[in-house]
C-alpha cells in the first residue's frame, strides 16, 4: 500500500485558506443579495450570465455550464426565477428541440438594480484585499485547477485557455 501524500504546512495553509473562502464569500455575498433583492447568490448568477448573452438568452445545458450548476438544480432556479417574471424558458431560435432560458425586461432591470451593490460586496469582500498582481496570480491560479476539475469549463473557452 502507498503511503498517502500528506499536505506540507504550506500545502495546509493553502487548502484551509481556500476552503474557508469557499464558505465565507458565498455565504456573505448571499446576505447581502438576499437583503438587497430576496434572491441568492446563485440566483443572481443565474440572471448574470443571460445578461451577458447575446440576445439575453442561453440554452440550459449552457447556463448549466456557466453557472456550474446540474440541469437538475438549474431547472428548479429558472422555474423560481420564471415565477417571478424575470426568465422565460423558450424554444431556441435555430434548434426548437433545445430549451432556452431567456432574461425577460423585468429580470434585466433586477440585475442592473442589484448590480452596484453586488459588484461593490465583491470589491470589498474580496478584491480590495488583493493588488494587480495578486488578481493575475488568483485568475492563473483559478483557471489551472478548473481545467484539472473540468477541460472542457466555459471559462477557459471563453480565456480560450488550453487545457492542462
């Protein structure tokens, strides 16, 4: 039996430094998103992406991939996100087979409104304590563990990284 590759005290700091920033940012940005606007910050991310889509729509399997959700777990938002008038689901444009989520008017009012404030919690929470060349360090660094956790992520299509 191989003996395990345990973390060094460099490799420890790392890990639980991560691993608490993939607990307190999430958690502190869904406050404030949630006392801004009653929707999560998963919720937001949701509206976020159609916003940034061409014609304010994308197919689900790609919102899926944008927002590294499950179709199962995406589906149960939109409908959320359908009920309160801010998405539509809709046949796509070129291939009615696939199903489309589409940023309505209201939901594209709901973004810029919370926008300001969510882009200021991320400043403040998160970037504020990092200078340019850390934020370079951060994005090379967060784009090698993505392709290593998925090669084909829509990030490093849209960085039009290679995979590692």
């Amino acid at each position: 039996m191989t003996e395990p590759r345990w973390l060094n005290a460099d490799e420890r700091r790392a890990w639980l430094a991560q691993l608490s920033i993939n607990t307190l940012l999430p958690a502190a940005l869904d406050t404030q998103l949630h006392a801004a606007g009653k929707l999560s910050l998963f919720d937001y991310n949701v509206l976020a992406m159609l916003s940034e889509a061409e014609g304010r729509y994308l197919p689900m399997s790609e919102l899926a991939a944008r927002t590294s959700a499950s179709l199962s777990r995406l589906s149960h938002v939109v409908t959320k996100l359908q009920n309160r008038g801010w998405v539509e689901r809709q046949p796509h444009p070129g291939d009615a087979r696939v199903t489309t989520a589409h940023l309505t008017d209201a939901g594209m009012a709901t973004i810029e409104g919370l926008a300001p404030a969510h882009v200021e919690g991320v400043r403040t929470l998160f970037l504020d304590a990092l200078d340019p060349a850390d934020v370079a360090d951060l994005a090379r660094i967060g784009e090698k563990i993505v392709s290593r956790l998925d090669a084909n992520h829509w990030i490093l299509r849209e960085n039009k990284l290679p995979p590692a």
